[in-house]
C-alpha cells in the first residue's frame, strides 16, 4: 500500500511538471502564441493553463474539450489599459474534470447546456452582462462546481440555470453580486452564501 501511494504521488508531480503554459493575445503583432482561445485548446495538453490578454476586440467564442485552466486579466484589470477579455461564450464538452474560467468579460457566458459527466470546475472573478450567463439546463452526472467572486451585471431575468439536471453534486455559489436571479436548483448539497 505504501509503495502504491509513493507511485501515485510521484505520477501527480511528474503530471504536474509537464504543465505548459500558453499565452492568446488577438492584437495585431501583439505577444502570444495564438490569437484565438481555441486555437491554444487545441494546442494545450490537459492540465496546461492558458491566459488570454485583455483587448478590446472580443474573442471568438470557445469550447474547452480538455482539462486546462483558463484566465483573463479580469473583469476590472489594473494592468493591460484596464481592458479586460472579453468574449460570447465558452462552452465545455462532456466527460470533463478539472476546469478552472477566470477573469473574463462575458456578453453570453459559460454553456454546460445537456452535458454530462462533468466535475471540479471553477468558474470564478469573470463579469457576465447577460442572462442565460451560466447555464447548466440539462446537466447530469456533475459534481463540485464552484461559482464564486464574479458580477452576474444583469437587471431582470435568470442568470443561472439549473433546471431539468440529474444527480448533480456539491454546487457552491458564493460571494458573487447577482443582479438577476438563480433558475430552479436541482443539485444535492448545494450552498449558496454571502451573494449580495
């Protein structure tokens, strides 16, 4: 049991390690590898993260189909002229773990529409400004979904749908400002706490 568990340890560092890191800026002769979100997915092996420089041309709306962390400069970013990412939508395929969005502008938001098999993402520091802004209508198999420290900036209608889901585990909504509301919540164990 003891040398199993020194093999399992040392196969998550050398998995660790192998992390790259991506850069997409979408300027013209601006610093990054791609110009395009989804272009740096497909060039990203699981685990790798990728940042996305803020511009005030929106990025091409994304699916992320692998594990990888993906970050902005954030909604309201001190650097890069205050601008922040910002982009349609990101969708997220079926049979998914491991999935960190962060500190990007949405004008739709981030889609887990009829998926299934989904666990441990975090969808956290991003600025919606429109309904329909995380919508998980259909969901099932899921677990361990964190949305928390974003600005849902919508006046009237639903901003997070969880309607029609199945066996959904452990959602924590937490420390967002929501202007608008949450669709019925069909999740076991799931907290919502300090949202203004």
């Amino acid at each position: 049991m003891k040398k199993t568990l020194i093999i399992l340890f040392l196969q998550i560092i050398a998995f660790k390690a192998n992390a790259t890191i991506l850069l997409v800026n979408n300027t013209n002769n601006g610093p990054g590898q791609y110009a395009q979100i989804d272009a740096a997915i497909s060039a990203a092996t699981p685990g790798d993260t990728i940042y996305v420089s803020g511009n005030a041309t929106a990025y091409a709306n994304c699916t992320i189909s692998k594990s990888i962390v993906l970050i902005g400069p954030g909604s309201y970013a001190d650097k890069q002229n205050n601008t922040p990412a910002i982009i349609g939508a990101i969708n997220i395929n079926n049979n998914l773990s491991n999935i960190v969005i962060e500190g990007f502008s949405f004008t739709s938001g981030v889609k887990l529409i009829s998926k299934t098999n989904i666990s441990n993402v975090q969808i956290s520091y991003n600025y919606f400004s429109s309904y329909d802004a995380v919508n998980c209508y259909g969901l099932s198999n899921a677990s361990n979904i964190l949305i928390s420290n974003n600005i849902f900036d919508v006046s009237s209608g639903v901003v997070m749908y969880f309607s029609n889901t199945s066996n959904i585990n452990n959602v924590m909504i937490e420390n967002n400002i929501i202007k608008g509301s949450i669709s019925t919540l069909y999740v076991t164990n799931a907290i919502i706490k300090n949202n203004i």
